[in-house]
C-alpha cells in the first residue's frame, strides 16, 4: 500500500530563503511524482511533474528532485517571497489503479516579509 | 480560459437533501476524477472515469454516484446528505496512459450540510 508522508507540516521562513521541502513515499514502483500548491481557499495548481525516469524538474525558482530508490523527493525554493505562501502537496499516481493520485498531508509554508 | 470548471463553488444545504455537483473539462482529456479534502486537508480520491467509463470506485457511500455523460463531463450527485459530507470536494483531469500524465484539478466545490 502506497503511502506519501510530507515534512514539516508547517514552515515559517523569513522572506528571501531557500527551503526545501521533503515528500517521501513508501511503494518505490511509480511512473511520477508531481508537486502542487494550495492556496487558501482555492484549488490545487500544478506545479511540477517529475517522471520516474528524470532525477531533477525545474520551473522558475522551483527545483523538484526525484530519487526513486530511497522514496524521496524533494521541492526547492530559491530566494521565498510572501506570495510562496500556501500549502505545497506532493502526490504520486497509484499503481495499476487508472492514475489514482496518493496525497501527502501538505507543508503549509508561510513566508514572512 | 478555464481548463477544469466546477458549479456550485459553494453548497449550503440542509440534511437529508439531494445535490449535484458538476464538472467539465475543455483539455481534451479522457479520465476524470472525483477528489475529496476534509476539514484536515487531507486529500482522497472518490471516483475516476476513464472514455465515460468507471475505473476507480473507493470505499465511498453509494449516497454517492457519478455520471459521466461524455468523456468532458463527470457530475457528482449525492442523496441523503449527511453532517459528514461536508468537505470540499474536487474535480481533476489527465490524459491516461502508461504513465499517468499531470492531473489538472478545478477550483473545488465547498460542500456544507447543516
């Protein structure tokens, strides 16, 4: 059974940081790993996906990074500004369940200016 | 140019009542999902149609049914509503294939049953 943990579940960071968050999950065997953001209030954006054969995924200040063998991910933020403040979610697409996606419970990140 | 599009954005309504929800998406793609986030933010998913046709049934009240009438369309009808139902509930879509493409999710449907 495939089951994503994300942590911390909460992260305050002065305006300007580069953070890291971490998503780790249990079933190794996944076609991709895709990281979103929530805002308050609204839906999920999609941020980045990372295909199970890549190792990195960049967009802007964004870097996620995939390692399959230890069931880890990790989503970089360069240089944070107030408006990355939101839950960021990771999620993987069950296997052989039609795309199922498996939720981690969020970070939420406040960046404070 | 909204991708995936979700009516109500909110839902009051009282207990007992029958509502639905409806969903489309303008992005070509053949699989939808129905998502559930409770009050702990805690995301599941309920349903998915791949071509209009049910490939994913969770461990979900038959209160709860969906219907797709085409491969742009997946509603959410749900009878007898309980306290418990109350959640924001999500509609998504990708292209299916072996490697299960991004999902693009709507901007959800706040449910609250009083």
């Amino acid at each position: 059974k495939q089951e994503v943990t994300q942590i911390p579940a909460a992260l305050s960071v002065p305006e300007g940081e580069n953070l890291v968050l971490n998503c780790s999950f249990t079933d190794s065997a996944i076609y991709n790993l895709q990281w979103f953001r929530q805002d308050p209030g609204k839906g999920l954006t999609s941020l980045l996906l990372i295909q199970s054969s890549q190792r990195e995924q960049t967009s802007g200040r964004l870097n996620a990074s995939l390692d399959k063998s230890s069931g880890r991910s990790t989503l970089y933020i360069a240089a944070s500004q107030p408006g990355d403040s939101a839950t960021y979610l990771c999620a993987v697409p069950f296997y052989n369940q039609g795309g199922k996606l498996i939720f981690g419970q969020g970070t939420e990140l406040s960046v404070k200016p | 140019d909204t991708a995936v599009s979700q009516t109500p954005k909110y839902l009051v309504t009282q207990m007992g009542n029958d509502k639905s929800i409806k969903c489309e998406q303008n992005l070509g793609h053949d699989t939808m999902y129905w998502y559930k986030q409770d009050s702990k933010k805690f995301l599941k998913i309920m349903f998915s149609y791949n071509n209009k046709e049910l490939i994913i049934n969770e461990t979900v009240p038959n209160r709860f049914s969906p219907k797709s009438p085409d491969k742009a369309h997946l509603n959410l009808h749900i009878n007898s509503l309980e306290l418990g139902d109350s959640a924001v509930y999500f509609c998504a879509s990708s292209q299916s294939g072996l490697r299960y493409n991004e999902q693009f999710f709507g901007p959800g449907t706040r449910l609250t049953v009083l």
